[in-house]
C-alpha cells in the first residue's frame, strides 16, 4: 500500500474542508494510500511538519490557500529528498491552484492528487528564501498578510479589495536598480512583481502572455511612480481592466534577476510577508518541484507540450 502524508489548514477559507474531510480521506484510501493527517496549529507549521518527517511517503498532499502551498514547497525544497505535492485549494484566492487548472471543487482536487500527473514545475529563490509563484513589492503587496482571517473567510476576494482601496491615497514609491540579462533599469517604482502564474490576485492578464511553468523563466512587471493624479488614474484604470499600460509599465521575461535600492522595501511571498530588503536576488529553479496537475493540461502548462507526458 502506498502512503501519503495529508497536511491541511484548517482554518483555511471559510473552513469548508472540515465538512467534508471524512469523505476527502476516502477518496485517498480508495486509490490504495494509507493516509497520515497532519492539521496545521499556527503559522509556518506546514513547513515545519514538511522539513521533519522522517517516514517515507510517496505523495504530500496539502489543502489551504496559497499560503499552505508556499510553506509546503519550501519545506520540500529544503529536503533531500522531494516527493511528488498533491494541492487541495481551500483559500480565500487560489491563484497558483487556478493557473494549474487544479479544479476548485474539493472531491475533484482531491482525486487529482492521487490520480493526475506530476508535473514538474519552475520554483522561485529568493534570496535566501523560496516562492511558487510571486515575489512583489509596492502597492497592495501586504494585502493579504494585513486583511483579518475572518475577514477574509466572510467576503472573500472582496476583503482583499477593501483592503487595498486604503491604500490608493497614500501610495510610496521607490527607486530601484534592476538588473536582468544583461539590462539595467534604474527608475521610481510603486509597484513590482516576479511571477509563475497566470493570475496574480485574482488579476489574469497582468502577468503577460504565454505563460508556461516550466521553462526556468519568470514574467516580471514593473509599475513607475506616477507624476500626477492623471498619470496614476492611467494605472489605476489598466489594473482594473487588466490591461498592461506600457507608458507606465515594463514587462519583461528574466530567468535571474536583481533589486537594489537605498531603502530596505517590504516584499511579499506568495501573498505571505517576506520581510523588508534593500537588496533582493531572484532566480528560477527550474523544474524544481513537481506538483500533481490534471493530465489534460499538461500539453498547455509546458514548455515541452506532449513530450513532458511521454517521460
């Protein structure tokens, strides 16, 4: 019998998968796993429970936001050893999960984890640190760290919204050297990010296009200060529309980029807070992790289409 370690926010959404957890772990056991369960008892506890097991499992299967996802990645990223990661998406926006085409309905992400394909996956480092799928600074970026639980559980996505309408009349900007492929740019910035994904915040097409997870590179925008309320409404408005304005926007794909600035500037991972950095070096691990996705988009989520499923 094959054995799985199943990790799982409890508190995770609107704790939705307290209702049918019994049902969860048939699923498991009917795909021939004996099944360890682990509930998460405070923050940074997955990833705890990740780096320390010492038994031998063939899959992890997580479930929570994409906080849990990030704490289990990088726990697994700091083992010898790695085992395939099984997601059941609970939380309040689930980009990564989305992008993957992990389904939302928990029955049916639930028996993707046993049943789908591991796919191996581009993971982010961070300095010393790890992300899936986003490093950020600026506007907005300390959202999600800052929006109450139980907010968060009530209204949803629309929590993180009304959180972040405080911040549109006060917004800092800073300037950053940023080095990439032999590129520098050095300029004011309100806003940046390094992603693996096809939706940032619930935001699809701000993160460009043709966006594959496995091809050791990252999609990266950056947002310049804007001179004046016109410029700004300019910004405001493309973010709203989803729309990339190159008059106050780079975009740009980089497999190993630098930020350096005068000032120490808070980050964001994966939606978690990263601590403040005055100089911040991001590379692509590439094909570093593999995450269990539905085997019918596997084709769309590579670089190497149909030859990832023939190995």
């Amino acid at each position: 019998m094959k054995k799985m370690l199943f990790v799982y926010n409890p508190r995770a959404g609107r704790e939705l998968l307290k209702q049918v957890l019994s049902d969860i772990i048939d699923i498991f056991v009917k795909a021939d796993y004996e099944v360890v369960i682990y509930p998460t008892q405070s923050y940074h506890d997955a990833y705890r429970k990740i780096v320390a097991f010492e038994e031998e499992y063939d899959l992890i299967v997580c479930s929570g936001g994409d906080g849990t996802i990030d704490e289990v990645v990088t726990g697994m990223m700091n083992r010898e050893k790695r085992v395939p990661i099984g997601y059941i998406p609970t939380g309040t926006t689930n980009d990564f999960a989305n992008s993957l085409k992990i389904p939302r309905d928990l029955y049916a992400a639930a028996s993707n984890a046993v049943s789908g394909f591991p796919f191996p996956c581009d993971v982010g480092r961070f300095n010393d640190g790890i992300f899936v799928y986003v490093a950020a600074f600026g506007l907005f970026t300390d959202v999600s760290y800052e929006t109450d639980q139980t907010m968060k559980n009530l209204l949803g996505h629309l929590a993180y919204v009304l959180e972040g309408a405080k911040k549109l009349f006060n917004v800092p900007s800073y300037r950053i050297r940023v080095e990439h492929d032999g590129e520098i740019i050095t300029d004011e910035f309100i806003f940046g990010m390094v992603t693996n994904s096809r939706s940032v915040g619930g935001f699809r097409s701000m993160v460009g296009k043709d966006v594959k997870f496995d091809d050791g590179v990252f999609e990266v925008t950056l947002i310049r200060r804007p001179k004046n309320p016109i410029e700004l409404q300019e910004i405001i408005a493309s973010l709203l529309i989803e729309q990339i304005n190159t008059d106050h926007m780079y975009t740009f794909k980089a497999k190993k980029i630098s930020f350096e600035s005068e000032d120490e500037i808070p980050w964001t991972l994966d939606g978690e807070n990263g601590g403040t950095h005055d100089y911040v070096e991001i590379l692509n691990d590439q094909k570093a992790i593999q995450l269990v996705v539905p085997e019918k988009y596997v084709s769309r989520l590579s670089i190497d289409g149909e030859k990832v499923l023939k190995k």
